[in-house]
C-alpha cells in the first residue's frame, strides 16, 4: 500500500519543510499500515529531505533529456542527489497543460529507472473520453505506449496511478465501483503483457480528489493499492487521516 502526497505548486520553503516535518514525526511515532511519500516542488526537494526519517519522497516530474541547454529543466540525476526516490510523470496536469505525451513518457521512465528512482505514472481519461465510453480505450493506449516497451525487470520499479481526469476539481465524484472497474482493468492490462506476478505485484494509486471521507470506502477495493493526494496533502491532519484509512 502507497498513500503519495503531491503538493504541485504550493507551499514556500519554510512551509514545506513544517508540514514534511509534521507529516514525518507523526508517522515515525505511529507507524503506517502504507508506504507515505510526499512530494514538494523541485526547489524545495533537498531541504526537506532533511527533514525525512521515515516518509519518503517524490518528485513531481523529471525531464527528457539527461542534461544540457535545456533552460529551467531538472534531470532524473539531479533529482536523485537529492535523496528523492520516486518521481511522479505523466500527471494530468503535465499531459494537460505541458503537452505531454507518452512516447515522451516513456523516455522520461527510462531515465528516472537508470537512477534508481521507481517512477509513478500516472493515466486516465477527461470527461469527454468517459462519456463517450472511451475510457478504457484511452487508459489502454496510455499504458501499452509509455509501459510495454519496458523490460519485465524495468516494469518492476513501476507504480501507476489512475486519475478519472473529469472527477478531479469538477464537482463531479467518481464512484469506488468506477475506481475498481477501472484499477481491475489496468492490471489485466498488465497481466496480459507481462504475466501474472507481475499484476499481482503493481501497486495501483487512486487519484481523484481523494478525502479524509471517502479513502476509507476506495481503498477497500481490492485493486486499489493506495493513493496519489492531491489538495489533502496539504494538510498535514488530512493527509494523516487519508493515510490512517487503511
């Protein structure tokens, strides 16, 4: 079980560092049933590292290219150097608003799994695609182009997270039953591709607008493995809570 904490553009240094601290003490005096990993912002990275004895911690992109002029981008080793062991790539926001796509994913997986680093990508569909019924059409292209060139030993340093794209921010919920259906089809994906240790082994993050209210009521779901914690993660008690729902 992974409960990850994506803090996006929030939080100044000083901020960042009290909440990773908080976040940190706590669960180093009252262990978790989950893996807890935050992520700040790239500048933040290496101080709050600092403050880290048990939570773990995340990028929240990587770039590439491994180094060069490339103006205001952070490669997978600079990241690394930082203590950071995850890095979170394909997010909806980047597909979204960066453009990205997934052979440009899929460049940027190798990377971050030649430092040593497990990469979380992160698929699912906007609400356009759902309600035209080509959901699972679209998390299947997003898979097979950005995972199955993967080697079986690569794919195992990977975790994905699911993010119904049309429930995040919209007033709109996705239910624990369209979680489910979408988690158990991405492990059949999986499984298909590269066998059935392999999808039993995926951990499978839900990411839309999980909450204190409704973590415990997701992660019940067999295929659901933990979380991706977007504005929660922002609060210290919320983020906590969410983490304790297991």
């Amino acid at each position: 079980m992974i409960v990850a904490g994506n803090w996006k553009m929030n939080k100044n240094l000083q901020e960042g560092i009290e909440l990773a601290k908080e976040v940190n003490d706590f669960f180093k005096e009252n262990p978790a049933e989950a893996e807890v990993i935050i992520a700040p912002p790239y500048i933040h990275l290496a101080d709050v590292a600092r403050s880290l004895s048990i939570v773990k911690l995340s990028s929240q992109n990587s770039a590439s290219e491994t180094s060069g002029a490339y103006t205001g981008e952070i490669s997978a080793s600079m990241i690394k150097s930082t203590g950071a062991e995850y890095v979170i790539l394909g997010h909806s926001e980047r597909r979204s608003y960066f453009g990205e796509d997934d052979d440009l994913l899929f460049r940027k997986i190798k990377l971050v799994l030649e430092q040593e680093m497990k990469p979380i990508f992160c698929c699912g569909e906007v609400l356009k695609e759902r309600e035209s019924d080509m959901h699972f059409e679209v998390v299947k292209n997003q898979v097979e182009t950005a995972l199955f060139g993967l080697s079986p030993e690569e794919f195992s340093e990977i975790v994905i997270a699911y993010e119904p794209v049309w429930a995040i921010g919209t007033g709109v919920t996705a239910t624990p039953a369209q979680a489910q259906e979408m988690h158990a089809f991405i492990r059949d994906l999986i499984r298909s591709k590269f066998g059935e240790t392999a999808a039993d082994d995926l951990s499978i993050l839900y990411g839309g607008s999980c909450k204190p209210s409704n973590a415990r009521e997701i992660f019940e779901n067999p295929d659901v493995d933990g979380g991706l914690i977007g504005g929660a993660a922002l609060h210290a008690e919320d983020f906590i809570k969410i983490v304790q729902s297991f």
